[in-house]
C-alpha cells in the first residue's frame, strides 16, 4: 500500500500543474514598520499619486485551468519627484463606494515592478464566464504609505466594467 502511494504522490508531483491558472500580478505585500500607527500627512511632504485605469479584461469563460475565468485590472502609478522615492513607499487600494462585486484589491499596501518613476499594478480576480459575471461599478482611494505608516492624500479614481466587456 505504501509503495502504490509513493507512485501516485510522485506521480502527482511530476505532472503539470493543470488545475490552476498559471498567470500571476507580481504584486508583493510592502512591509510596514513594526507597531507603527497610521499617521496622516498634511504638509504636502507625501504627494498624492498620479493614477490611471489602463485596461480591464473581464473573464472570457468558465475554465480556471486556462486562466478563461479570470478578471483582469491594469491600473498605472505615477510617483511625483520629491522626498521620497517610488521604491520606498507603497500603495494602498481601498473601495471607497458601492458594494465590491469581486475581491478585486488586496488588504493593506502593495508593490508593483518599478520602471522610472511609474508601477504597472496588475489585479486579477476568478469571475466566471460572461453569463455568470457581475458589473463593475466602483469608486477607489490609491494613496502612497511609507515604510513608518505615514499616508499621503488619496487619489480617487473609477473602475467600471460590464459582464463580458473590456476597456
């Protein structure tokens, strides 16, 4: 018995990842300082970001395992020259109207691959095929936080999207 478990088991390892979608946003969690409080600024010393939708590809189908389910978001930051430099802060994403249809932005502030002084953040999330997806339709905070948890004013922008529909 256990020599037929070891064979599945290896087997299992050396098969493919089939089951899950393979793409991935390259968005990491950014580190606050440990016991820090958020502390708003209002000196002007942490600008607010300079941001964009760029695109939004809604889920073409019911398949995880080819990544057809899968709802796409690519929204640009522009950092402003100042104090503080790009890599050294990082973004928070916060819903600020409506009800989410999907877990679109992840808790807390994030990073995205630098490139001068403007990050391509890419958000994904499992939807479905068109007939099972929900309109987008949201409001959302982005605002730089430092490593200390100070946080800059927020920039507003929209993300909205109908079932089946890219832009």
């Amino acid at each position: 018995m256990k020599g037929k478990c070891a064979v599945m088991l290896c087997a299992l390892l050396a098969a493919p990842h089939v089951y899950a979608c393979g793409m991935t946003s390259k968005l990491k969690p950014f580190a606050l300082a440990a016991g820090s409080a958020p502390v708003e600024t209002v000196d002007g010393e942490i600008p607010a970001p300079v941001v964009a939708v760029t695109e939004i590809v809604r889920g073409i189908g019911p398949k995880h395992t080819t990544c057809d389910d899968t709802g796409l978001l690519s929204v640009e930051v522009e950092w402003p020259r100042g104090k503080h430099k790009l890599r050294d802060v990082g973004f928070e994403f916060k819903v600020v109207s409506n009800n989410p249809a999907y877990a679109i932005f992840p808790e807390g502030p994030i990073q995205a691959p630098v490139e001068g002084r403007s990050s391509d953040f890419l958000f994904m999330w499992q939807e479905g095929a068109p007939a099972q997806q929900k309109t987008i339709d949201l409001q959302v905070e982005v605002r730089a936080v430092t490593r200390d948890n100070q946080r800059g004013p927020p920039t507003r922008i929209v993300v909205r999207a109908v079932p089946g529909g890219t832009s």
